[in-house]
C-alpha cells in the first residue's frame, strides 16, 4: 500500500496517518452530489464490495457524541451502539453538531483527524477483511487500510453494531 496522499499535507485523516507511520491507500473518485448514498457511489466508483466499505456515523449516546464505524451495505443498530460504550440510549446526532466537533463536512465525515477525538465504535465485521475503506474526510476521497490499524487511531472497540 502507498503510505502517502496525493496532495502535500492532504486532508486531516490523511495527515493523522501519515504522521503516525501507517500505511494507507487513498483512491478518489468523482463524487456526484445527486447520489442518492455516498457509500455505494464509493463501492461503484472503486469497484470494491460495499461490505469493504465503512461509513462514519456521528450519534449522542446518553449526551456524548460518539463515532460508528459501520458497513456501508447495512445500517447502524443504535441500541447496539448504546450497550457497545455502556450506555443506555443512541440517537443520531444533528448534522450540524457533527460536523462543527468532527470538523468534516456530511457525507465526508472521517473517523480519523477529527477536531476532537470522539469515542469510536468499529463495527466487527471489519475484522473479517484484512483492509477496509473510510473517508479520507472530503467526499469522493477514502483511505483503505487495515481495521486493525483504524483500531488503534482512533481508540476504536470492535462490538456488533451494524445490521442488515
């Protein structure tokens, strides 16, 4: 894997990578803003299977903002979410309060380089593939690298949270 962006100081996650010595891949691609979901116009464009990709996800778990890393072939399970970080209930956040704590716009929200480090929750089935693929923190830009190193960025614990 390539260990560097295409563009000198790149974008926050692909800085963060960077400075820590990880290897990664970017891949861009077109984004269409009339795409009905950001994570299969990514699986399509790539040409890498939606259970590759990984969306982020900004919820309030009991009045903490915290980060779901899910495939993008299924949804996130909030009560899963919830029990993942011990606490009792999940809903997603508003979109404007992810977006000025991630410091990512929608849609380009990356669980890596974040303004402030959020709690993060890595679905498990990231495990069963040895790379996966997030946002690089702008749309029609994602990093690929290994969940085991996404992990240890982030803070991350693996639980079952996503569905479908």
């Amino acid at each position: 894997m390539a260990k560097k962006a295409r563009k000198p100081g790149g974008t926050p996650a692909t800085v963060a990578l960077t400075a820590a010595g990880t290897e990664f891949t970017v891949h861009e691609y077109a984004h269409d803003p009339s795409a009905a979901s950001y994570g299969d116009e990514a699986a399509e464009a790539m040409g890498v299977s939606p259970a590759r990709i990984f969306k982020t996800l900004v919820a309030d778990v009991d009045g903490e903002l915290t980060v779901a890393v899910v495939p993008v072939a299924g949804q996130l399970d909030l009560k899963a979410l919830a029990a993942a970080v011990g606490g009792k209930r999940a809903a997603m956040a508003d979109p404007a309060a992810a977006e000025r704590t991630t410091g990512y716009v929608r849609g380009g929200i990356s669980p890596l380089g974040q303004r402030k480090r959020l709690r993060t929750v890595l679905d498990d089935s990231a495990s069963a593939h040895p790379t996966i693929c997030v946002s690089a923190g702008r749309r029609g830009m994602e990093v690929e690298l290994s969940p085991a190193d996404l992990a240890g960025l982030t803070g991350a614990v693996l639980a079952p949270i996503g569905r479908g």
